[in-house]
C-alpha cells in the first residue's frame, strides 16, 4: 500500500521501516510524549491484519466451499443408496411374493399328487382283488369240469361191482380204483375233498336232496346215500352233493 507523506511525496514504506516507526512511536508513547492518536503505522499494521485475515477467511471459506462440496456427494451417494436400498427391498419383496405363490402351487400340486395316488391306490386294489376273485373263479371252474372224470370212474367201479364175475381175477377193478384215487390226490393237491356226509343232519346250504328213503339206521333228515360225490376247495363248496335223506324206519312211517 502507498502512502503521502505531509510534503504530498507518495512512498511504500517497507517492513523494516514499519517496524522501526513502531518502535519509536512505541517508546514515545511509554515516555509520556505521545499524543494518544493512530498514526500511519497503526493503519499499515490495522491493514496487514485485516489482509491476513480476509486470507484466512478465503482459505475457510474455499475449505467450506470443498467440505461442502464432500456433502454434497455424499449426500448424493447416499440417496442414490437408499434409491438402490428401496430397489432392492422392492426385489426382496417380489421374490417373496414368487416364493409364496410357488409354495402355494406346490402344495397344490402335492395335495393332487395325493389324491392322484390314494385314487391309484385304491384302483390297484379293487383291480388285484378282482382280478384274485376271476383268477379264483377260473381255478374252481377249471376243477368243477374236472369232477365228471371222477364222476364216470365212481360210476365205472359201481357198474363193475354190479356185474361181478367179469374180471375173474379183480385187476381190472383195482385198475380203475387206483386210477381214481391218483386222480382224487391231485384234486387234493389242488385243495379238493370230497364230501361224505352219509349219516349227517341234511344241510340245504351243502347237499342237495334228490329224495327221501325209510332207514332204520339212519334218523330222520339224515344223509342216508351219497347218489353224486359233492366237492369243497379250500373250504368253498365247489359242488354239493346229491344225496337221499332219511325218513326214518318204515314202520314209523307207517303209523
């Protein structure tokens, strides 16, 4: 800065002659010699301070300026977090939403699969049942049209016996007994016994009665003769016996 001096001369007095004035106004002053006003060294001084200071205060304010400028990002990097935060929320939301809507459809579908199964169940059941009952059915049909073979050999060994004196030696009736007792073991084998109810209580549900004779033996609605073998499998009546039942001694029939 520039200053006149009272001769109007302009001169820039320099740091070591400012120091120099303030020494001897400082020491007039403390003589008592001082008039007590500012002087121009006070004002060069009073202006170093204020240019250092106004310096300051640009350096704070530039420091201000950058600091504000750090808020200023990160503030925005801060939103544009939450921006990417809320996003991602909203992500989270959907995925939970498709999880709950797959999970709801599974077990849909596994409450189908279910049902599908026990329907399946159920159909294999009835369809091996059925098919036990056919494949059952068709064995007893099967030794039902066996029967008669053992049928016409009882009747053979029954004519044989009725007219004796064919076979003089017997091995033709033995021939035919050993035949039908081959063929009742594998009718045996297959769970057929024959029925001999001869001296049984008539039963409608196993025999069927094809008449009544007087025997003094045998009591009344008693089995007296077997007519036609009767034959169970595995405990089912595969064919009943035809049979005569009893009406009890002659005599009692007569009073």
């Amino acid at each position: 800065m520039t200053y006149t001096d009272p001769f109007g001369r302009r001169f820039r007095p320099t740091q070591a002659n400012r120091q120099a004035r303030a020494n001897a106004q400082y020491q007039a002053g403390a003589r008592g010699s001082g008039t007590g006003q500012p002087t121009l060294e006070d004002y060069h001084q009073l202006s170093d301070a204020f240019q250092s200071l106004q310096k300051r205060l640009e350096e704070s304010q530039a420091q201000i300026e950058a600091t504000q400028e750090a808020l200023r990002q990160q503030t925005k990097s801060a939103m544009d977090f939450q921006d990417q935060l809320g996003l991602a929320y909203q992500q989270i939301e959907q995925m939970t939403q498709e999880r709950d809507d797959a999970l709801a459809l599974t077990e849909d579908r596994l409450a189908e699969l279910t049902a599908l199964q026990r329907e399946t169940t159920n159909y294999r059941t009835r369809l091996e049942q059925r098919l036990e009952r056919e494949a059952e059915e068709k064995r007893l049909a099967v030794l039902r049209d066996m029967l008669p073979l053992a049928d016409h050999l009882e009747m053979a060994i029954a004519y044989w016996d009725q007219n004796e004196g064919a076979d003089a030696d017997g091995s033709f009736r033995a021939n035919l007994i050993a035949t039908r007792n081959a063929f009742l073991d594998s009718l045996r084998r297959h769970g057929v016994q024959p029925q001999q109810p001869v001296g049984e209580r008539f039963n409608p549900e196993l025999y069927e009665a094809v008449g009544q004779v007087p025997n003094a033996d045998i009591p009344a609605e008693h089995v007296a003769l077997v007519v036609q073998t009767g034959y169970t499998a595995d405990d089912q009546l595969l064919r009943p016996a035809r049979v005569l039942v009893s009406s009890g001694s002659a005599d009692a029939e007569g009073v």
